[in-house]
C-alpha cells in the first residue's frame, strides 16, 4: 500500500503542475480503494461503488466515437463463441493496455492483414498462441486433445513447448509459469475451469462475484472479460479470454459474453447506416442489438403517442 508520505508528494506534485486529470485519477484510485479494499470497506460500500462506478466512467471515459451511433464502450454481449474463429492482428499481443481503448476506431488493414505484419510488442511466444485461426493454434489443439481424446497434459504439444520455453530460459511464456510445477499447477486449474464450464455455462467476471464481495474496480473487472475487436465487416476478433473462449467452443456452449474494444472505421458506417435505418447485411449481430433495441423503443414510443 502506498504510504501516506507518498500520497502527499504525489498530489502536491499534480497541483504544482496542475495537472487536474491526475489530480482525477489519484482520486478516483483513493475512492476506489476506500470503498472496495480498505478496512473500512464493507458490503455496503462495494455495492455503492458497483452503483457509482459504470455511471462515472461513462461519463469521463474519452472514446472515438460520438453521437447517436456511439455504443456504450462498457456493454457485454452474449455471443455464440463459434462466431469468434480468428485473433485481432492489430498488434501482439493485443490485450497490452487493453483498459485505454475501450470505445477506441481505428482504421487500415490491421484486421485482414497476415499475423506476421502485425507489430509487435514482446510478449509470449507467437506460436504457441497463434495461427490462421483459433482452432488451429496450438493451444486450442492441445486442449481439445486433453479434454476430448484423455491425452495426459505432459503429453499435449502445447505444454511440452511451454516446458521447453521455460528450460530454456524464457520468461513470460504462461501467464505467471516460472517452472514446471506453475506449469502442471495451471493444467490443473483449467482442469476445474472446464468443470465449472461445463455444469454453470461460461458467466461474465461481473456475475461471478457478488457484487458485496467484490474487490476489484469497475475497469479491473471489465478487461478480465472475453474481449473482441470488430474487423470492417463486422468480424469478431479474439483480442483476449482465449483459455475460455477455447473451453467454450470445446463444450460447445451457445453463448459467452463479450466485451468490446477497438472497432473497424467502416464498421461504425455501418452502426451510422443502422442508426439511420438502412438495411444491413447482418441485422443480428450483437454490436448492432443497442441501436435496434432503441429504434425498437421509439417506434413503440410513437405508436404510443399516436
């Protein structure tokens, strides 16, 4: 915990500089700390701050996109996860920062483009995590082995690749796995994952905890969701989540939610089209329920009032 010598320095630091979005967020951080991890938190609190939280950052959170097309950057969608096939190429990895661009359009071919030309920023080993498409990576073949055909998991290529890594002096290649124990200590939890799965359906982060219990933030919880971004023509593209979306589509779930985080350019002329009530090539897609729920409304709201 930072000490109070340090909060003191920091805020005389932003008001000699004036510098009022720091002066924000080291508040905002305080309150959130207050009310969902200090001792003095409580379940009243926590349910307090789940109540403040959306309606702030929906106020003060900056986003690309304005007016009547503009979705909520926040939303989650239950999504069919057979729908989700390929990885964003954005960039690798694609969750680095994932917290500042939710709401986020940017346009060019970073979403057709081969996953060799994506840049790059470190990260784990491409190859254990992508290819042409999900069910092709290594990781989804390995688990459909260890879950489909028994294969042991010191058996599957994916964690003899991981070993491999880790003997060879390789950091950062399973999450948090420093050793073989992480390693088989992670098979065993995805183990218990695919159970809960298989008996509860795939839950979003916010519905796993109650919200009485809940210490993490608003955004904290939001970027530990399955998060996609939209290609041009509407194409969901993995960007993180992938052990769940590959648990999912192994136990053939109908539905996991989804968050949302950079879009497509052409794809917001397409939300403005719907916005504008033309005909789309795909009325159903979920990124397009909010403006159909609202024309829904106003048309019932004009038969009302007729």
């Amino acid at each position: 915990m930072t000490s109070v010598t340090g909060i003191c320095r920091d805020v005389a630091t932003a008001v000699w500089n004036r510098d009022a979005r720091e002066l924000e967020r080291m508040a905002r951080t305080a309150a959130t700390d207050a009310m969902l991890r200090s001792p003095v938190a409580s379940p009243h609190s926590r349910e307090l701050y789940s109540a403040l939280a959306p309606r702030y950052y929906r106020r003060r959170y900056q986003t690309d996109i304005e007016g009547p097309v503009a979705p909520d950057p926040f939303k989650r969608e239950r999504v069919d996860p057979a729908r989700v096939e390929r990885f964003t190429r954005r960039v690798y990895p694609p969750w680095r920062n994932r917290r500042q661009l939710f709401g986020t359009v940017r346009s060019g071919d970073w979403d057709r483009r081969p996953h060799a030309d994506a840049p790059t920023d470190g990260g784990p080993p491409r190859r254990l995590f992508v290819a042409g498409t999900i069910e092709d990576t290594l990781l989804f073949r390995s688990l459909d082995s260890h879950f489909n055909d028994g294969i042991p998991w010191a058996e599957t290529k994916f964690v003899q690749e991981v070993l491999n890594y880790l003997a060879a002096g390789r950091e950062h290649v399973w999450h948090d796995c420093e050793s073989e124990s992480d390693v088989y200590r992670r098979c065993r939890r995805l183990d218990a994952y695919y159970r809960t799965l298989s008996r509860d359906g795939c839950e979003s982060q916010a519905e796993r905890i109650d919200v009485a219990e809940r210490e993490r933030g608003f955004l904290d919880v939001l970027e530990n969701e399955i998060i996609v971004d939209i290609g041009r023509d509407g194409e969901l593209l993995l960007v993180s989540g992938k052990h769940r979306l590959c648990l999912s589509r192994l136990l053939e779930l109908p539905t996991v939610p989804v968050a949302f985080l950079v879009r497509h350019g052409d794809w917001i002329a397409t939300r403005r089209a719907v916005a504008d009530g033309e005909s789309v090539r795909d009325p159903a897609h979920p990124d397009l329920r909010d403006l159909l729920a609202a024309q829904s409304e106003t048309s019932a709201n004009e038969v009302v009032a007729a």
